[in-house]
C-alpha cells in the first residue's frame, strides 16, 4: 500500500430513500499510485460521480474501507476531511463553479483564503497556477468576461493554487467545443507529466483515452481496468490546437 495515493477495498454506495434502497456502487476495489492519470468512464448513472465523489471525499461510503496516503479515511472527522480536501486535492468540474462578476486572481485565490495562517506567497502561488494554465493575461479579468475554455483553465488553475496531491476532473470538457475541450485535456495531461496526479471522470472515450488507464463502470460496478495503449493524433487534432 506504501506507493499508493488512492486504494479502496470493497467500496459501496447504497441510498436509502424512504425504505427504498438503491446501490449506487458496488465492491469497487483498486489502486492508484502517486503520479499516475486515470479516467473512469462510464454511461449517465453507472456510478461513476458517486465513486469521484467518495474519493474525493465529499461522501462517505457505506461499506468497504478507503485509504488515503495509506491511512484509513474512516477514522477521519469532518475537519480533518476538509483540510485534507483543501491541502491535498483539487476539483475541477463541468460547470466550472467560478464566482461571476470576481476577477480571475481572485477566483484562483479563493481556496488560499480558508487557510488560517495567511501565506506571503499566496500571490505567487495564484500567479504560478495563472501561469500553468496559459491565464496570467487575464488575471484582471472578470470570470464572466471569458469563453468556456478559458473558464476551465481558471478553474484547473483554482484547483492547482494549493499544490495538491490529486486533481480530481469531472467532466471537465462537457461544456466546452472540441478545440476548447483539447486545449483542457493536454493542460491536464501536462500537469500530469509535472507529478501531479488526475482522476478524471467522463463518459467519452476519446477524453477517457488521454489518461494511462481507464477503470469502466456499469450499474454501479467496475467491469474493467485497462491500460491506454500508445495513443496516436486524432485525424484533425493538430489542426485544432493551431
């Protein structure tokens, strides 16, 4: 378990709706190590944002056992899962969740802010996760002033400010046209170079297929586990990034 970031055991996800249950996951058990870029994919309701959701650690699980940088996430309180969730992980989603009318620096900012102790390089934090993501020329910039894509890279950069372990993707190109959905899957894969790990959550194979591996849900359940082999350039895709 020692070179793993993310191992989970058996997980399970059940709602219990008035009496009706309902198995959202079921026996999930993997790995992933530091560094690495995973997509789960699936089909709408297959299971696959109730697994992100857990992982990231926004829902607890009903059964089986997750394991954080080795250590039992179940015997974490709510304070503890909120700092590990803004020290340690990042979340970009499909709706990109910036706050309208607020400049892009302080968007980026924004989880900087809920850290006790101020940093004097909290600026130079914003500007490096600016920079990472091609943005530092909008930093003035209104969040409502921008395209999707653009969007999405302040919200990758919002993710990156504190340095996390694991960046967390769910369905980042779902709102976004082809040229600008490319442009977010190579930043990711990019940073993945940089020792960043990503999971990212989609139901599109081709965006699936930027990672190294692919974990496929169906109903609830992992059905495989499966390297990405050598990915060759799309017919178009050059041409999209020109």
């Amino acid at each position: 378990m020692s070179n793993a970031l993310i191992q989970v055991q058996n997980l399970c996800k059940i709602y219990d709706n008035e009496g009706v249950k309902t198995t959202a996951l079921s026996n999930a058990d993997f790995r992933i190590k530091k560094g690495e870029f995973v997509s789960i994919m699936g089909p709408s309701g297959s299971g696959k944002s109730t697994l992100m959701q857990i992982l990231g650690m926004l829902d607890r699980p009903t059964e089986g056992k997750y394991f954080f940088e080795g250590k039992d996430t179940f015997k974490f309180d709510d304070d503890t899962l909120a700092e590990i969730r803004n020290k340690k992980i990042g979340f970009v989603f499909q709706s990109f969740n910036l706050l309208p009318r607020t400049s892009v620096y302080e968007n980026v900012e924004l989880p900087l802010l809920y850290d006790q102790k101020p940093d004097k390089n909290n600026e130079k934090k914003v500007m490096d996760a600016l920079v990472a993501v091609g943005m530092e020329h909008r930093e003035k910039y209104l969040s409502n002033q921008l395209s999707g894509g653009e969007k999405q890279r302040v919200a990758i950069a919002r993710a990156l400010v504190n340095n996390p372990d694991v960046v967390f993707a769910d369905e980042p190109t779902g709102n976004l046209d082809s040229k600008s959905g490319l442009q977010v899957m190579k930043i990711l894969q990019k940073l993945n170079g940089d020792g960043h790990t990503i999971v990212l959550v989609t139901h599109e194979t081709y965006t699936a297929e930027h990672a190294q591996r692919i974990l496929y849900m169906k109903d609830g359940q992992i059905i495989a586990d499966d390297p990405v082999k050598n990915r060759r350039v799309a017919d178009g895709e050059e041409q999209l990034l020109k």
